[in-house]
C-alpha cells in the first residue's frame, strides 16, 4: 500500500496527528481510540509500511514517530 490509500483511512490520519511531533507508545496510541488494541496496530503497521512512520522498540514497548 502506497503513502497516498494509507492515509485514506481516517483514523490513520488521527494517528499520524497524534504523533506528528512527539513520540508515543502504542498502548497510548491505542487509548486514544474506541476500537481494540489491535486494530490500532495494524493500522500503525500500515503506516509503517508505507515508510509514514518510525517505529522504536524498548524491551516490549513500541514507540511510534
């Protein structure tokens, strides 16, 4: 999927707002938003395939840019 059909998705575009400055972990990415855990992650795996965002891990933590 290309940068442009992965930020199609209205909650990937939310996610890319909420970390646009800052770094942010993935439970607190997923907390911001009323579907599960996981959909959230996969959303923020779409964004990382599409080279949208950097992905930091820190023991089993995930932090997003």
């Amino acid at each position: 999927m290309d940068a442009v059909q992965a930020i199609a998705e209205p909650r990937r575009r939310r996610i890319l707002q909420l970390i646009w400055d800052r770094e942010l972990a993935a439970g607190n990415i997923a907390a911001r938003f009323d579907v599960s855990f996981g959909a959230v992650s996969q959303h923020l795996k779409v964004l990382k395939d599409a080279g949208l965002v950097l992905l930091r891990k820190d023991g089993t933590k995930r932090y997003y840019r």
